[in-house]
C-alpha cells in the first residue's frame, strides 16, 4: 500500500464541512471516500488534518490516503480531479513516508478570517469574506490579540460541550491586517477547537468596536466561560490556509 | 432632473448580458430599471458604456440614469445597493453633469481576459477564467498583439452580422502577462465589436500554441472574413474592467 499526500482546496460554501457525519449529509470526506473508493476497486478512507466547519474554505486542506495502486501522484492527481465536482480540487499530490498521518502530524495550523469592513459590498469575493460596516480599531484589536497568543486554557472559546479533552492551545501569531476595505485576521497555532477561531474573531471585533474593553481579554481566559466571549461570527469569512508538518 | 453617474460590479455569470431584450430574459438593464423605477416612482431608464455579453462579468461597468429625486449620490447608493442581488453592487455614485452620457462619451474602454493555463483546476476562480492546459509562447502571442493595435477594420474579429455600421476600430494597447499560472490579457481601445475581445483572444491563443503563424493576423484583418479568425472563447474568462471620459 502506497500513501498519498494530498493538498486541497474546497469552497465551503455548500458542503456540511469536512468530515462525515452520516450518508445522506454533502461532506468533503464522504466526496472523497466515495472517488477514491471507486478509484481503488476497494473501501477506501481519507485522513485530513482536521475537520473544517460546515461552509468553511480550504486553500491549503492536508489529507493522506493509503492505495495499493502503480499510478504515479501526478496521475493520481489528475484521476481525482476529473472526478471532483469545481468547488473542489487538489492541487498537489505527492507520495508520503508510510507512516505519515495528515492529523497526527500537523504542528501547526493556519487560518485566516476575512471581514468587508465597509458599506460597500463585494460582488466578487462575496462568499469569502463577512461585511460588517461599523469602523475597526485595528490598534485596540492587536493589542487583544497579544492577550491571547501563547499558550493558554481556550475552554471560554469554544462551542463544544464540556469534556475531559484539554482545551489548552498555543496560538503563535495573530496578525491584523488592513487590505484594502478588509480588515484580515491571520490565526497561527498547534490546533484550534471547534468554533475557535470564529469565537476569538467575534471577540476581537468587539474590542475593535469598542464594545468590549482590551482588558477583558485575560478576565475572558481566565474564567473559561463560553458566555464571556464574545459571538461566533458566519463560516464564510473563515478559510483554512496551511498545515505545517 | 439629476443625472447620476454610477459604477457598478457583476459577475455575469448567471445574467444574459447587459441589455434588455425581452420581459422575461434575466439582464443586468432589466434588473437596474425595474429597481430604479420602484425608487422613482415612475419609469425609469438606464444607459451603460456598452453591453456586455451574457457571462461577461464587471469590475468597473459605468451606466448613468435621470431621476427627480433630494437623495445624495451616496444614498442613492445605498438604496439601489439594497435592492440588488449579492452578485451585483453600485460600488461609487456621483452625481455627473446634465449632459453626461455613459455610453456616448466614453473615450476607451478596458477590458481583461484571464486564461488558467494550467492542467490544475482553480477552485476560487472557477467562473472567472478559461482553463486551457496547452503551453502558450507569450512572446509569439505579443508579436501578433503588436500587429493588431492600431486603427484597423476589424470585421473579421466579431460575430456580428454584416451592416453598413462601421467596423473600424483603434485598440491602443494589448498587454499579455504571466500572472502566477494564469497568461492574462488585457485589451484597451476605444471602443470593441460584438464578440470582438473573445476572437481576438481566441486568434492570439491559436498563435501562442503555434497552429497559427504570426504572419496570419496581417492577413485576417485584411481579408475581413470572420471564417479566417480563431474561435469564440467562453464569456466567463471575460471582464469590463474600467470605462474612461
């Protein structure tokens, strides 16, 4: 058995997010399963570096298969391709060291949440990008986010239900960027919990707006309480960029 | 009466063009006359530089329309901004002289077309550009560019069909670039035929892969046979980019 590692990018947008759930629901692994399986003659299953939300983007989604095939990864490539519906692709296939596991193996993890800071509305980039009009204090919001990179306990920031999995994370950077008439967020880190960096982007912009002091930030962490952070903003503007191994 | 002077933004791709033809067709006019009559209050008419095809989308479409009204440009734009779906937008409105007209004192016009010359299929750009995997040769592709500006008849490059109007026209500039994997071209002139940029762009093509000699574009322009040019290229690679007074 041969393992294949594979780059994809997806538009989220009309997919119930990257893992399976059930039979009846369009997610990106069960698309896959379903091609790759047909490909192989056999069951076959795919391993990403983890789940993306329901209508959450991918530029750069890491996933690894096993497939007793003499296909070169170019040919590979292309098989799959041919068989993808256009809102999903690969765009690099190589062959991975047999124990290679897209998950297990990820170090870190990047994410980058687009907001349309601007009355104006984005024809193009409308389905990727979240347009809220009132101004951004981009000073206010990196000082928060200072706040919040390191490695601390993000059980404040998260939509799971309370279990005995740590919430403990490092965030290594946040960038905040003004491109244009967007304000860019840039999330780099070991892992993100579920709804995480959409809850930590809800609550940079009401520090942003000034709804919500800078200060609170460390209050918000300390006390671990999902009520105290602020809203998870819409998946469309979240889009996964890099894995790193 | 006021004369407003918009810009507006479309991706074509689920409109058939520009202009009205019928009640029932879905056209970008269609669509900004019934909104702008509702606002009015009465029957309202809307002229743009020129049409665009159906799938042709725009970044900088100007149009300008007559209305008795105390709204500012800005509201103005935001009330038509309301009204419209999420695949067009008014991105700037001023109010013009009474005699300003957007089609008749347009000077040149801009327009782009995005080739993906790549066997890897875009995900983002899927509707925005042509996927062709051939290698074009860019410095052949220039030299006919080069032959093909100027003031030249150009009834060979257009479908339309043959009438006593004019097919004279100056094209002042034919850039071809290299843009990550796309080859992207941009056409500025003062004025094109139906069609005319996507048989210009379909002749280059043939040139860039070599079943057509440079020498072969002196020839068609002379000859003025549409037979003689390269294919029609699909509509969705094609953009109105920006219309100068």
């Amino acid at each position: 058995m041969r393992n294949f590692r594979i780059i994809i990018q997806y538009e989220g947008t009309r997919y119930q997010g990257w893992q399976k759930q059930g039979s009846t629901e369009n997610t990106l692994q069960g698309k896959f399963e379903q091609l790759l399986s047909r490909i192989a003659g056999v069951e076959t299953q795919i391993h990403a570096s983890g789940r993306t939300d329901a209508g959450v983007h991918a530029y750069g989604q890491v996933a690894n298969f096993l497939m007793d095939t003499k296909m070169s990864p170019q040919e590979m490539m292309e098989q799959i391709n041919r068989y993808l519906p256009e809102d999903v692709a690969v765009i690099s296939c190589v062959e991975a060291a047999p124990r290679f596991h897209s998950r297990l193996n990820a170090v870190s993890k990047t994410y980058r949440y687009r907001i349309l800071n601007s009355p104006v509305p984005h024809v193009f980039d409308r389905k990727f990008v979240w347009q809220m009009e009132e101004k951004l204090d981009l000073g206010r919001m990196r000082q928060a986010a200072a706040i919040l990179c390191g490695t601390h306990d993000f059980a404040a920031f998260t939509s799971a239900k309370k279990s005995k999995k740590s919430t403990v994370r490092t965030i290594t950077d946040i960038r905040i960027e003004k491109v244009g008439d967007e304000v860019v967020l840039t999330f780099e880190g070991d892992g993100f919990l579920f709804h995480m960096v959409r809850i930590l982007t809800g609550t940079l912009v009401e520090v942003g707006t000034g709804k919500r002091p800078v200060s609170d930030i460390e209050k918000v962490l300390s006390q671990r309480q999902r009520e105290l952070a602020g809203p998870l903003v819409p998946a469309k503007g979240l889009a996964l960029m890099e894995v790193r191994y």
